[in-house]
C-alpha cells in the first residue's frame, strides 16, 4: 500500500464503504508482519546453520589435534619402531588415563574401542597406520550420526565373531570325540 497505488486503493474502498477500507487496511497489515515474521525466521535460521557450522569446524580442528597428541602417545608406546600401532600397543595405549581422558573429551566411548579392537585390527592384518586408526577413532565419536556403512560394519562383526564361535566349537567337538 506505499506509493502511488496504495492512496487510491484506500480511498476507493473508503467511498464504497468505511468498513472494506478497515478490512482492507488489516489485511496489508497482516501479510506485512507475517513476512517480515518470515524474513525474521529465514535470518535466525541461517545464523544457527553458520554457528553450528563454525562449532563443528571447530570441534573437528580440535579432534585432530587429540587425534595427533594419542599418535604421539602411540609413537613413544611403538616398541617395533615401524609406524604402526598393534593390538597390544593401543591395549597400552588406552591403559594411560590421560589418553582415556583425551578420547573421553573427543566424545569417544574407550569401552567401545576395546570391545572393536580386535575386530578392525583382525580387519587390518594386526596393524594401523596413523590414517586408518584416526579414522577408526573418530567414526565412534558419539556424536557421529549412524549410516549405511555402520550396519555393514556391524554385519560383518557379527559374522566374523559368529564363524569364529562356530569354529571353536567344532574343534572342541572334535577333540571330545
């Protein structure tokens, strides 16, 4: 209604009857706050998405640095000196409770990672690299939401403990026998 062409509405609808120019003029009110109430909406909207952006980037840039502080742990802990971390190293890893707080405050759960150590380090042929432990580690942030990749990751846990189980059991049936 601003401008040349709100004046003449009004009017219009003031001669034809006081009350259209009433209803009228509410209407223009009201769809103005509804889309400044919009506008207001989009622009809260995209500040949460920026800061919520800014913290996970710098939430990851502090999961790198602690991911980088347990390799150095893990390179004093290296005993073979060949870059990797073993089984045993990172049960010795995680047997320092600076590490266990260090992991703690990343959001990973160090039960978690005892009870998987044997699945991705048997995934892995005995040994990680920096790459791979640092992806391991912080694909079991809680934080991580779960995807596809997770349940065949889970499958295929299940599967090898399963063949595992079925396996000692027929090699004590066959030794009772």
């Amino acid at each position: 209604l601003s401008g040349t062409k709100g004046g003449p509405l009004m009017r219009g609808a003031w001669d034809a009857h006081p009350f259209y120019s009433l209803l009228f003029f509410c209407f223009a009110l009201l769809a103005n706050v509804t889309v400044m109430g919009v506008l207001g909406a989009v622009l809260v909207q995209t500040i949460k998405k920026i800061a919520e952006a800014e913290e996970d980037s710098k939430q990851a840039i502090q999961n790198h640095e602690a991911m980088d502080t347990l390799w150095a742990s893990i390179i004093e802990l290296d005993e073979n000196g060949d870059g990797f971390v073993t089984r045993e190293e990172f049960l010795k890893l995680l047997s320092l409770k600076s590490n266990l707080k260090l992991l703690t405050k990343m959001g990973v759960d160090p039960a978690s990672l005892i009870f998987l150590a044997d699945f991705i380090f048997d995934e892995h042929d005995g040994r990680l690299s920096q790459k791979d432990l640092k992806q391991w580690v912080l694909d079991l942030r809680g934080s991580q939401k779960s995807t596809i990749k997770d349940h065949y990751v889970t499958r295929a846990l299940i599967t090898a403990r399963l063949s595992h189980a079925v396996q000692t059991i027929s090699k004590e049936s066959k030794f009772s026998s």
